[in-house]
C-alpha cells in the first residue's frame, strides 16, 4: 500500500474542469476573448448576462493552469452578478474561485468558496450545479485523508447528477469513488470503475478524461506489477496530453511514468520524469504536483545512495506538504526523510521524522470510509435485485404462521421504534440547546478575529512605510551626489561660454575650440550624472508601488548593490555620526535570473537595514574594543540555483529566540522602533513568491548571516 498515494488528487479534479457541457460549448479561448471583446461594445455591458458568461468560461479555463488570472476576473465578476441579480453567473463564479485555490494547493480558501457556492445554488433552487460543487467539496476531503466525509460528499453527488441527467459529472464522481476503492486496496473495483469513465470519456470524446483514464489504470498496473501494461497506458496518456499540449495532464503522467521506472528500477529515468514533473509543476505552481515529484525525487536519489540530494528533496517535500495540509503527503514526506536520515546515521531526527510519519499514516486508516463504501455498495445491490423482482411480478402466498409472526414482529418493531423516539427527541433538545450556546461562542471568536485582521493590516501597512521612509531618505542622501555634480559643472559651462564668446569677438579660434573641447567634456559629466539622478528617482518610485508580482529579467548584483547602499544612507540621514565598512562579493557569472526586482529590493532592504541595526548598537556600547562596524553581501551562481547573502558583526541573535524570527509581529527591537513584520513579510516573498529559501545562521557577539536561495 506504499504507492497508494501516488495517484494524483487534481487527477480526479482536472477530470472535472474540462467539462465537455456547459463550458465546452463556447468553443476555445480565442473565440471566447472575440465574444468578450465584442460584448465590451454593448452599452452597460457589465450588467449584460451574456457577457457575465464569458467571463466566467474564461476564467474557468483559467483556473486550472492561470489560478492567478483567474482570481483576478472573478474577483469583478462576483460583483457585477451580485449587482444585476444574477443568482446562476454568481454560483459559477463562487465555484471557479474555489477551482483557483484548489490548483494553487489552498483547499482551505478551495473549501470555503465551494460552500459559498453550494449556499448560493440551494438559495435560487439552482439544481444544476448541485453536483458538481458536492463533487469537488469531496475532492477537498479526499485531498485531506477525510474519506469518510470524503464519500458522503461524492454519494450526494451521484445521487443529484443521476437525478438531473448530467453523465459527466456522474462519470467524474465514478472516477473519485474508485480512486477511494484505490486507497483501501479495492484494486479490482477501481479498475472495473475506471474502465467505465473510460469508456465515458470515449463516448463524450473527452481527451482529458482519457488522458486521466488511461493514467489510473496505469497506476493499478503498477501496483500488480504489471509495469509493461502500465508503460502501455502511460504512453497513449503520454501522447495525448502532448497532443493537446495540456501542462497539467503532462506532469501528471510524468509523474506516474517516473514511479514506473522507479519500480523496474531505470533509477536514471525515472529521475529524468520526476525532474519533468517538478519543473511544469513549478512553472505553474502546481503546489500538489510539486510535493510529488520531490517526494519521487527523494525515493529515487535515495536509492542511488545520494543522500544529501534525496534529505533537500524530501524536507522541501515536507514544507510543501505542511504548507497545504495534505495528509498522504504529509505522510510519504516525513517517511523519505526519516529513512534518509537513519541512513546518514542521524537517530534523532530519524525518529522525529518517523514519529510524524506514523501520526499521518494512522489518520488515514479510516474503517469508517471503508465501512460506508461497503454499505453504498450492499445498497446498489439490493437496488438492482429488488427491481428485477418487481419486473418479474413474482406473486408469494405467505403461510398463516408466517402472517402471524410477521404481525408480531411488527408489535415489537414499533414498540422499539417509538421507545427510540422518545430517546431521539429529548437528545434532539439537549443538541439544540448546545447548539445555541456554540452559535454564541462562534459569534465572539468571529468579532475577536475581525479585530485582529484590522490590527494586523495597520501594521503591515506600518512596517511598509516605515520601510519606505528608511529608502526615501536613503534616496535623499544618494541623490545628493550627482546633483552636486551637475550644479558644477553647469557653472563652469557658463563661465566657459562667456570666454568663449570674448575669443569669437577677438577671432582667436584656437583658443575657441579649447574651450568647446572643454564645453563636450563637461556635457558629458552632467548627461552622465543626470542619468545617475534618473535612476535613483525610478528605483524611488518602483519601491513605493505595490508589487505587480510581475517576474522579469533582473540584475541580482546591481540590485543587491543599490538596496545596500540606499540603506546605509538611510541610517546616516538619521545618526550623521555612524560609520561602517560596506564589503561587497559579487559573482560576475550570476547574470540576469527571473523575478520581481520590487519584492526581492524590499528583502535585501529589510536584511540590510537590521544589519547596519545590529552593527550600530554594538557600536554604541563601546564594548569591544577597535571595533570596525562591517555589513557584507555576497552571490554565488550554482548549478540551478542562485545565493545571496548579508553578513554582519554585531551582537548576533540569541539562540533562544533565533526560531522565532520569521514568526509575524516578533521583534528584539524597543518599542515604536520596529513592528515586527520586516523579516516575516521577507520570508512571505522568498519562500512563497519566488519558490526560495532563507535561513540564518547567528552566533552570540560574532555577528549574523541570512542566507536567501533563489531557483535558476
């Protein structure tokens, strides 16, 4: 049962967000951008339904591998349905922003906005989304090792598409009951299960259905271990999502195609797959497909004896995986990593990482999953048994003795029955009046949380102007220079035409020419300065915009240079007195790396200023003596990779409080000199903008370090 959570949840998701009903039929998204554009010209539009649709379909199409994008469109679009009374465009769009959260891993906001959307359709009687919301609140249980609820959620939605004739969300709630079966090690109902959407997606001709249909079978061939019927499958699920281009199905199927390898043992190919997986999951941020591949990455380095590579694969698997609270996950992360390190000889953090293995892995051993799947099951029998007697018609002559007994029966039933009324009704009171005092105690936790996100955002928004008022006057000081600069030699510009103005008047053109020479010379230094000036106002005003998140080709060296430099003069505006060493090791085969220049500026701002902080205390105790206060910054180009880090001799972090830095609000600093947000909101950006790390190392009187790792 190792391999059971290798099946990708999105599998069952995507399944789902490639309808081939209501969205399919509006064509591609070319076409849906040419309606959009041509409804834009309608008068109030925006109250237009018909272009409320549109948007809704492209965003849609988004969600899956453009949550982002598609955020951002539903965010007006909810609006203006609400605003027109559009109760159908509203539900759909509720829905498409739970569809965004769940491809980018939140299935805590994921959930949230399915609920939304489920109220919503119940209040306007909209039965049609009905199943398809129950079926991806289900996806969200299932995501988090709740099979239980997991399974009542895809039963509702079984039951509301039968009712409704949708045979597309029928067959798509099919898939996620076998992939359950699949978990309990139900192998043979699974596949039965998975041949049926098969043949569904064949009928409907839905090329990612198939593409995930021949992927699930794959992964119950594999675990037969019928790996060559598994490669088979793969590689027509292989060719189709290539086909079709479609990032999402191609690291799936990458994915599954690297555990093959990993089980026939081609260790190098399956690394090869794993990297492939990784690498589209991370271009499109993937969260859940990225957990993945490092997990599978982690397996295969392992078995290859690189311990180090497979220990960095699996604790980033495990950040990942604890980041999105997904249970099996979870699970399979903190096994690799408790492996790894009995290997590596480390029994402490073995046994950390096992204990936590086990925690998970308990949690998913729900009996009552397979208790109520079984159950489902004996129903759809019985079902089908008592239709084919009431077909039948068959007519049964009961014995007086029969009649008899069945009467008493009866007696006894009620007599049973009414009993447990009487037990149920006054639970019933006892669950009312709990009920109310919960409702109460909800409202309270409600308001207190209200108060908090209010003070939370006045103080993140604090942290940043206090942050921007440290770079302004930084800015001041650095600008000062080239203004100098072109204020003299503007005036001797002019003292130079009116020499040259008395040597046209006496005809001396050797001495004219001279001066000219000297004119182009001093050009020159007031165009050169100026630019300088130009430079430092647009690094002024990039800083104090609210980042786009746009990445874009960006000068690590030259950046780290100006931010460091503009927060050293940020603290000499304050105290004129301070002094420090500035050192600077820059990596001249780093070159141009993507990112937000706007983000990354803020954090090596916020490393520099705590850093020319640290120094400057240390310098006012006058404790160590013929001390040189010094702030460094280095880079490093590594294969895949790019380092950056700021050094300080300071008084250092104290280990007691070294875990606590990054936590929001925590700061060492006295009151109304720091709100605790710089490095928190620093560690925001790397980890979760830019897919990095940042780490530090600090000794007590010996100074700091921060290391920041950046992908590419």
């Amino acid at each position: 049962m190792d391999r059971l959570t290798r099946i990708a949840l999105l599998i069952a998701f995507l399944w789902y967000c490639f309808p081939t009903g209501a969205f399919s039929q509006t064509g591609n998204l070319h076409q849906l951008r040419e309606k959009q554009s041509r409804l834009r010209k309608v008068q109030n539009y925006h109250s237009d339904t018909a272009y409320l649709n549109v948007v809704n379909q492209i965003a849609f199409l988004y969600a899956d591998s453009y949550p982002d994008s598609a955020l951002k469109m539903v965010q007006t679009n909810i609006p203006d349905c609400k605003r027109v009374g559009y109760g159908k465009g509203e539900t759909e769009a509720l829905k498409i922003t739970g569809n965004a959260y769940m491809t980018k891993g939140d299935y805590t906001n994921a959930l949230n906005w399915y609920r939304k959307s489920y109220e919503k359709a119940q209040s306007i009687d909209y039965k049609n989304a009905f199943p398809g919301i129950r079926n991806n609140i289900g996806l969200i249980y299932m995501s988090q090792g709740n099979y239980t609820a997991a399974l009542n959620e895809f039963y509702a939605a079984l039951q509301s598409a039968n009712e409704i004739g949708d045979r597309f969300v029928a067959g798509s709630t099919l898939n996620n009951i076998a992939i359950i079966h699949f978990y309990q090690g139900k192998l043979k109902e699974s596949e039965k299960t998975y041949r049926q959407t098969l043949a569904i997606a064949s009928e409907m001709a839905d090329t990612i259905g198939i593409v995930l249909a021949y992927n699930n079978i794959a992964e119950i061939n594999i675990e037969q271990n019928a790996l060559p019927e598994a490669l088979e499958n793969l590689n027509l699920a292989r060719a189709l999502a290539t086909r079709q281009n479609n990032p999402e199905m191609l690291t799936i199927v990458s994915h599954s195609l690297g555990s093959t390898y990993y089980r026939m043992d081609s260790l190098d190919k399956a690394a090869a797959f794993f990297e492939i997986a990784s690498k589209i999951a991370r271009q499109h941020n993937y969260s859940t497909s990225t957990c993945k591949a490092l997990i599978g990455l982690a397996r295969v380095y392992f078995r290859q004896g690189l311990l180090k590579e497979a220990l960095n694969n699996g604790l980033e698997g495990v950040r990942l995986a604890k980041n999105m609270g997904h249970t099996q996950l979870l699970r399979d992360a903190n096994e690799i990593v408790s492996t790894t390190y009995e290997k590596m000889g480390d029994g402490m953090n073995s046994l950390s990482y096992f204990k936590a293995f086990k925690i998970y892995s308990d949690s998913l051993r729900n009996l009552e999953s397979e208790r109520i799947a079984t159950t489902y099951d004996a129903k759809l029998e019985f079902s089908r048994k008592e239709d084919d007697l009431n077909r039948k018609n068959l007519k049964q002559k009961w014995l007086t003795f029969s009649a008899f007994a069945g009467l008493v029966s009866l007696g006894i039933i009620l007599l049973i029955v009414n009993h447990n009324r009487k037990k149920l009704n006054h639970t019933y009171k006892e669950l009312q009046q709990k009920n109310i005092v919960i409702e109460s105690e909800r409202k309270k936790v409600e308001a207190t949380l209200h108060e908090l996100k209010s003070t939370q955002a006045q103080l993140i928004q604090s942290e940043k102007m206090a942050s921007l008022g440290e770079l302004t006057a930084g800015i001041a000081h650095e600008i000062q220079n080239p203004l100098n600069f072109v204020n003299n030699f503007s005036e001797t510009s002019i003292e130079l035409l009116e020499e040259m103005q008395t040597g046209l008047d006496e005809g001396n053109t050797d001495e004219v020419k001279a001066i000219a020479a000297d004119l182009t010379a001093n050009m020159q230094r007031i165009n050169q300065h100026g630019k300088r000036a130009d430079s430092i106002v647009k690094g002024m005003l990039q800083h104090s915009r609210a980042s786009s998140g746009q990445k874009e080709p960006t000068d690590i060296n030259a950046l780290a240079e100006e931010y460091l430099r503009l927060s050293y003069h940020g603290l000499r505006a304050k105290d004129k007195s301070f002094e420090a060493a500035i050192e600077t090791d820059f990596d001249p085969a780093l070159g141009k790396i993507m990112l937000a220049p706007q983000d990354i500026g803020r954090v090596i701002l916020n490393l520099a200023n705590n850093a020319f902080y640290a120094v400057h205390q240390k310098q006012k105790t006058g404790t160590a003596e013929g001390y040189k206060p010094t702030v460094s910054v280095s880079t490093r180009k590594l294969i895949g990779e790019t380092i950056i880090r700021v050094n300080d001799n300071g008084n250092g972090i104290p280990e007691s409080i070294r875990s606590k830095i990054f936590q929001p609000f925590f700061t060492t600093k006295p009151t109304g000199q720091g709100t605790g947000l710089g490095l928190s909101l620093s560690y925001d950006i790397i980890t979760k903008g830019c897919g990095g790390t940042i780490d530090v190392q600090s000794k007590e009187g010996g100074g700091t370090e921060f290391t920041i790792t950046l992908p590419g």
